[in-house]
C-alpha cells in the first residue's frame, strides 16, 4: 500500500472526526475493525459498536474534533500525534492530545487502532 493511500484515508478519520460525521467516520474502518479507544478500555469490534461510540462521545459536545499534527508512515500503518479541541454541551472548552496507532487493511481501510489518551482529562476539563 502507497503512503499516499495511507495518508488519505487517516485524514479522512480525522476530518470525519471534525465534521462530527458518524457515518464518514465508520467508513474509514474495516466492518471487522477492532479499536482500542483509549488503549486499556474494552476494545470495540465493527460498524455497529463502532457507531454507538462515536455517537456516544459526541452527545458531550457542542463541537468536538481531533487535528492531525504529525503522521509517521510505516508499512500498512501509521503513528499520529494529534490535539483535540471541542466545547462541551455546558459551554467548556476542552484542548486535549494523544497517539493513534493505526493498521490498515488491503482496502485502505483502518483494521486496527490503538489510541493513546486520557478521557479522564478531558472529562475534568468539562466539569471544572
């Protein structure tokens, strides 16, 4: 697979992210993708369980979504260093950073991910 392949459709990940666009944001996952979001969480397993969780953490937020700052390419995969940004449903700001750890399948799609953040962070910057 092309790191040009690579790159686009992780940037579609996050650019779903910040149109907060359940359905654009699944389809950058294989439908037997397992994501491990934060890592240490139960993981979750395909489109459907996928969709509630997205879902999930946008019914906290007005606005949400995360920027790439840094990709590193490697195989059929790749490392992002990214910072989120979103406004809770009571009008806080949250700022907040973290790593994926990505796998993509033939098909270009995510297989596998490992994010690597704190949603306990973001949760005080919400109620503080």
């Amino acid at each position: 697979m092309s790191p040009e392949t690579i790159s686009r459709s992780i940037k579609a990940y996050f650019a779903a992210t910040r149109a907060m666009d359940t359905e654009a944001w699944v389809a950058t996952f294989a439908p037997d993708a397992i994501s491990y979001d934060p890592v240490g969480a139960p993981p979750t397993a395909g489109h459907d369980a996928l969709r509630q969780f997205f879902e999930a953490i946008l019914g906290a937020f007005d606005k949400v979504g995360l920027t790439e700052d840094q990709m590193f390419i490697a195989g059929n995969g790749a490392a992002v260093k990214w910072t989120g940004r979103g406004k809770g449903k009571n009008g806080r700001e949250v700022k907040f950073e973290g790593i994926n750890i990505f796998e993509l399948n033939e098909d270009g799609q995510i297989q596998n991910l490992r994010a690597y953040w704190n949603p306990a962070e973001v949760m005080m910057q919400l109620q503080t």
